[in-house]
C-alpha cells in the first residue's frame, strides 16, 4: 500500500489504563473487531465497537526518512470509538507485536489446551483465554515488515 | 546548667535526623513526580470509557445491567488503601479514620462487613481497634500496576454479580490538589449509572453530537464496558493513593526538616551561651589564684 502526501491520514489513538501506548496518524487502521477485521481509512462514519484479541495495524504511517512503516500492536480485546477522523483503542493490555516471543506464546496456549474446566463459567473463561493465546501466537508468527 | 559537651552531642544527632528527613524529602518529590505522571497517563482511559458510555447512554439504550441494579443491602465490601510506611503525616491515620467511621455505621446496622486493606499500616492500626481484617495486601507501593489491581476488581465483580456482597466501599485519600487530599469513602458498587453525572452538565450537547452505529450492539457493548469502567474507577484509587501518600511524606517530612532546623539553633545558641560561662567560670578561677598568690 503506497500513500502520497495529499492522502487523507487518520488519527489512531492506542490507550490502556496505565498510559497512552500510541498516539499517530496513519493511511489507515485495521482493527480486530469481535467478529473479525475491520479496515478504517479517513472519514470513516462514526461506530462503537468491541474488539477481539488481535492486532491493530497501522498502515502508512510516515518513518523517519520520508518512508513509510506499518505499526502491529497486539491487543486483548477492548472497544474502539470512530467517529471525527479518529479512531481510539480502549484496551486493558497491549504490546508492540514483535516483542511478543513466539515460543512462549507458544507454550501459554499449550498449557492453556491442557486445561480442563469445569462448568459453563470456566468452560467460557478457558475458551477465551484460548482464543487471546491464539491471537497472540498469530501476532507472533508473523513475518517482521 | 547544661554542659557544653552534651549540648554539643544533641546538635549533632538533630544535624544527622535533618540529613535524612531532607532526603526522604527529596525522595518523596521525586516520587511524587513519578506517581503523578502515572496519574495522568492513566486519566486518558478513564476519559475515553466516560465518552463511550455517555455516547451509549444518548443513543437512549436503556441502562439495565446487574453492576447498575441497586440491591437492600445486607452484605458489604470495604477496601481500605493505606501506605505500608509511616512518617507521612497524618495519610495513614486519616483513612483508618475514615474507614473505622463506615465500619462503625456498619456494624451499628448490624451488616455482615468483608474487609480488605491494603497496606502494613492501616493492617496493623485497624487490627488494633479490634476489626477483623479478611484479605491483606501488601505490594502496593508507589507505583500500583493495572494487573496487580485487576484481579482485586475481578473478585469483587464476580462476588457483587453472584450476590455475595451488596455494596463496595473504597476507602483512600483522594487527590485534589497537591495542597489538598482528603480521605474518604467511595461507592463503587453498585457503580453510578453513566446517565446520572455527566448528561445532567449538559443537557442538550448530545443532540449536536455524532450519530454512532454500534457493533455488535449497544448492549454488548455495555456489557463489556461497564466492568471495565468500574476497573478503572478502582485502579485510579489506587493510583490516588499512590500519589497523595508521596505528597504527604513530602509534607511532613519538609516540616520535620524545618524543625531540626529550628532545634539546632537553639541548641547552638545555648551550646555557645554555655561554653562561654565555662570560660568565664576558668577565668575567674585563674584570676582568684593570681590574687591569692600575690597576697
């Protein structure tokens, strides 16, 4: 994906309870909504909308020396507000996704799989604690752009 | 009076208390500093949830939810934030103040009371007037992380939602200004309907704002977000804390620096008075002798 300098940009705003993890405009955002991925470019109409585990990716957004880097933050789950030409992140977790090590993620989602619950509480916290481990290997597996 | 030598020694164990209520000083305000920008890092999750909830709410979605519904109370929950250091002031006394108050009403009303305290102090002072203490916390220091007070919250939720607790009270000393913290006593179960607060401050603003679509529905949405809301609430009280104990350690302890100050001038003002009567005194002496010889 090419962007010139007259391309609208979108503000993408990443926050957590603890801090304001990114704060950067981009050609355009992906985000990992409950019920699959979402691509969100400039002026896009207003929504609220929960998000699954995933990864938030920013495309386009301007490097160091003229170029242009996609941004991968991985997510466990949240909400996100549209609207304005902004798209806001709310989420209790997140990290830059290389940083993620794939062994480990790896070896979370195995001891999660080795699980066993009991009752449809647990069976529900088990199942998405395994779909978070899962998301987070995927984040971790992918190629470095 | 007072010999000169022990006036001496005095000056100098007040000079080595100076020297080290001035650097738990300047370690408070570097603290504080610290805590503070946490504090306001922290403000902008807060702020964000506030607007999603208020967005839900002018969409006119009917707020129903089990963290919303306000039950007769007859179990309570009291969390109590308290420092596990002293000398700061009154921090710690003030919210064993405020909390021996809301245990005393409850008791009064005879209601089955679960107390969780946080911190060496308040443990140790509320133990002493006799309440029993049923969850103990000791890691929070100055730098209180979300995942260490998720789980508390995650207790709490699940216990509200199952019926086992009817209310929850957050005793902390909130921050108002750094001349200004106050302890006191928060609902923060059942949680306060989004609708009470902040549409009162601006009743026809909604109207003008954007039209949002909501997936997968606004009541899904709701769901999610309101214990994620009553997290956040917790997780700045903890964060309050946090800095409100620093500025008060930083207080106290620039008072103490002030009367060590204070102390060693009069110290030395009597050490000098009194070494110069001692002189006078081995004048004198001297002086007798020579009259006595000449005679």
């Amino acid at each position: 994906m090419s962007t010139t300098s007259s391309q609208k940009l979108i503000r993408c705003v990443i926050v957590t309870p603890e801090q304001t993890v990114l704060d950067t405009k981009a050609a355009g955002v992906v985000l990992p909504l409950d019920d699959g991925s979402r691509g969100i470019a400039a002026g896009h109409a207003p929504f609220i909308g929960r998000l699954g585990a995933g990864e938030v990716k920013l495309l386009g957004v301007a490097g160091g020396n003229g170029g242009e880097t996609t941004i991968r933050t991985f997510i466990a789950g949240g909400f996100t507000e549209v609207g304005n030409n902004e798209v806001t992140v709310i989420t209790q977790q997140a990290s830059d996704s290389g940083s993620i090590d794939p062994v480990e993620a790896k070896v979370e989602l195995e001891r999660l799989l080795a699980q066993k619950a009991v009752g449809d509480e647990q069976i529900n916290a088990l199942l998405s604690a395994e779909s978070t481990a899962r998301a987070k290997l995927r984040a971790a597996q992918k190629p470095k752009k | 009076m007072a010999n000169a030598r022990a006036l001496d020694r005095r000056r100098r164990s007040v000079r080595n208390i100076r020297k080290i209520t001035r650097t738990m000083e300047l370690i408070a305000t570097a603290r504080f500093k610290k805590a503070m920008d946490r504090s306001v890092a922290a403000r902008d999750y807060t702020e964000q949830l506030a607007k999603i909830l208020k967005n839900i709410a002018a969409v006119g979605e009917d707020l129903s939810h089990p963290l919303l519904r306000t039950r007769p109370t007859q179990r309570t929950a009291v969390l109590v934030l308290t420092g596990n250091r002293g000398l700061c002031g009154g921090y710690n006394s003030n919210a064993v103040k405020q909390a021996m108050g809301l245990l005393g009403q409850w008791s009064g009303d005879e209601m089955e009371t679960h107390v969780t305290v946080s911190g060496k102090r308040g443990i140790n002072a509320l133990r002493f007037r006799g309440i029993t203490i049923d969850e103990e916390h000791f890691k929070f220091e100055d730098k209180p992380a979300f995942s260490e007070v998720a789980p508390i919250g995650e207790s709490y939720l699940k216990s509200y939602i199952d019926g086992d607790i009817d209310r929850l009270d957050v005793v902390y000393t909130r921050f108002v200004n750094i001349a200004k913290q106050e302890a006191v006593a928060e609902t923060l179960l059942p949680l306060q309907s989004p609708t009470d607060e902040e549409t009162l401050e601006s009743p026809a603003g909604h109207l003008a704002s954007e039209e949002y679509d909501f997936y997968p529905s606004a009541e899904s949405i709701l769901e999610e977000i309101l214990p994620a809301s009553f997290q956040s609430r917790l997780f700045k009280c903890f964060l309050d804390s946090a800095v409100s104990e620093q500025v008060a350690r930083m207080v106290a302890m620039k008072g103490a620096t002030e009367n060590a100050s204070g102390i060693i001038k009069d110290l030395s003002r009597r050490y000098n008075r009194a070494r110069q009567t001692q002189i006078t005194g081995e004048i004198m002496e001297i002086l007798g002798g020579v009259e006595a010889l000449k005679k």
